[in-house]
C-alpha cells in the first residue's frame, strides 16, 4: 500500500481533493491518504463524506501528543507555524499507526498525471526520499539555491532508526526556528533549508528525485522539453509523473497569478493545455460542488485591492476563458490594455 500525507485548511480543499482524485486515477496499488485538517470545518467534511483511503486526523490531536510544537504556535505566523507542522505530520503518522512501514509527506497543491509506484519501487533500498528543486540555469544564475536545494513537497521516510532519526532531528530544528524568510548569520530558511544537510548527516540512506519527470515546478520548467504525445505530458521524452502547481494563485474566477514573470518560464502550449488547464478545471469543478469563493493564500495573502493591480504584482498570469482555453499573458499586455482604457475614458 502506498502512504501518503498532507495538510490543509477549508480554503485549501479543492487543491487537497485534487490531489486525491490524482492519486485516485492514477495509482494501480491501494493508497491512504492521511489529511491534517487545519480547521474542524475541513475535518468535519473529510468525514462526513467517502473519499477512498483518505485518513482525517485533527489538528489538536496531533498538538496534544506534541506540547514543544504547541509552544511554538505563538511564536510565528499561520504560514511559519504550517512550515513547522512538516516533521511533525509525518512523524506522528509512524509513531501512532502501527501498520505502517513508511510515509511520504506532500503539499496539497502536487498533481499526479502518472503513477507514482516506480519512485517508491526504488525506494526500497534508502531510508529517506528527498526531492531537489532541480533549478533552471536562468534561476541558478540568480543565487537563488541559497534557499535550499531540496523543496519541502515531496519527502518520504521509513519507520526504521534512519528514518525516525532524521524527522526526530528536522523536527527539533523546525521547532526551534522556522520562519519565512533567509537568515544569512545561520544559513536557515524556513523548513526546507535543513535537508541540504541530509545526504551527509545519513550517508547512503538518502534517495534523490534526480529524473526528469517528478518534481515539475515554476523553478524547474525551462529545464525540460516538455511534450504532449498520445494523451501524455512528456519531458524528455518520459511521460512526467507528478507536478507541483507552486505560485498559481486564483484571484477571482477567470484571473490567475501563475508566477511565470518570477522564475522567469516560458510558457508553451504544452504547458499552458496540457499542465495548467486541466489543474485549473479540476480544482474548480471543487469550488463549484464546495460552493466555495475563491480561497486567499495565507502566505501571500493581501488587503482588498483590485484586480488589475494584483496583476500587475503578480507580472504573469492566466485568463481562463471558461471551459477549455487559457491565455497566458504578462504585465506589458495589461499596462498597454488599461491604459488604452484609461484613454477611452476621457472621449
């Protein structure tokens, strides 16, 4: 069986169904999916309603067995208190299941398009997964790996003394510190900075995600050739396994920020149709049947302003003119638009 877990609020529930209904469709071997609901509204809707293998597990369970992580809570915001919760998920699962060999942790905004059995087939011989951001040349050129070389969206640990030993560890760290931002004095940022210290800590123990289709993201697109043959996504030529949709951010029911303009992709039509569209779709078909608004990310989370200028914030976004076409268009579009609107004004 294939163990997986994540967390989220009830503003994060079509992301996490979407994961879910990806897992759903793709795997061949049975799965659980163990949830840490955030709020009791998201617990109380995993439970009241059957989603195959998925596991609920309260917030304040997990904070009870944990009093040093409830300390904690106090000390940093919702965003930094969530990055400090990574050890501890899925440190909880393998000390409170019994009949669980291992588990890996996942953020809910990962899409599978492809089974993931063949990564934790290899698994088998390491005690610990970790996947690399696998930067672009154009982001590496940038100094930006100053932030960690691993990303915390994919990581899996054995209930053995390797395993056990390093989520005891990274827990220990996040606890003491974890916050959303680079401290340069002591090499730290949030809770991803600490696994670039992994391969060294536990040698020949560490697994790294190094193919060319798992770990998709913003950060790593331009790195791949990336196309769309027989009803698959290709990079390289292999049919991609999971994406992690970093940084698309729903601004109202046809807008969305896609972070493109930060790390600097070029966005194609593969990527546009046959990554981002159907994401899209999926998790708004969620938003329909949840009848829900249109969620604000925590981190990111801003006060009331339009929608043109969150645009032009963001500097690279999506129009999604429902239900089968996405543009994808950058801030000089906008400028040029709203100030030819702007002009119209005044006639």
């Amino acid at each position: 069986m294939l163990n997986f877990c994540t967390l989220f609020d009830k503003n994060y529930l079509p992301y996490g169904l979407s994961l879910w209904a990806s897992l759903n469709k793709t795997t061949r071997e049975k799965f659980r999916l163990f949830i840490l609901c955030l709020d009791a509204a998201t617990y109380q809707f995993l439970i009241e309603n059957n989603f195959g293998g998925v596991v609920a597990i309260k917030l304040n369970d997990l904070e009870e067995s944990d009093a040093e992580l409830l300390s904690a809570k106090n000390t940093r915001s919702f965003v930094e208190y969530y990055f400090t919760l990574s050890p501890c998920l899925p440190l909880y699962i393998l000390r409170n299941w019994k009949n669980i060999d291992w588990i890996c942790s996942l953020d809910a905004d990962i899409y599978f398009f492809n089974d993931p059995e063949p990564i934790f087939e290899k698994f088998k011989k390491y005690s610990i997964l970790i996947c690399p951001h696998k930067f672009s040349k154009e982001l590496l050129a940038r100094g930006i790996q100053k932030f960690g070389f691993f990303n915390v969206s994919f990581q899996a640990f054995k209930k053995d003394e390797t395993g056990i030993a390093c989520l005891e560890d990274w827990r220990s760290k996040c606890i003491e510190w974890c916050y959303d931002y680079y401290d340069e004095t002591n090499n730290r940022f949030a809770d991803q900075k600490y696994l670039d210290e992994w391969e060294n800590v536990y040698p020949g123990k560490v697994m790294k995600l190094t193919d060319e289709t798992s770990g998709l993201a913003v950060w790593n697109l331009n790195a791949y050739s990336l196309t769309y043959i027989n009803g698959q996504v290709l990079s390289n030529n292999e049919k991609i396994i999971f994406y992690h949709f970093h940084g698309l951010k729903q601004i109202n029911n046809v807008w969305f920020a896609n972070a493109f303009q930060e790390y600097q992709v070029s966005a194609t039509p593969v990527i546009n149709n046959h990554i981002y569209l159907p994401y899209i779709q999926q998790t708004n078909k969620w938003k329909e049947k949840l009848n829900m608004e249109v969620d604000t990310n925590k981190r990111y989370e801003k006060d009331k302003i339009p929608v043109y200028k969150r645009l032009i914030q963001a500097g690279s976004f999506y129009y999604w003119k429902k239900p089968d076409k996405l543009l994808s268009l950058k801030i000089p579009w906008l400028q040029k638009t709203f100030s030819f609107i702007k002009k119209l004004s005044f006639l």
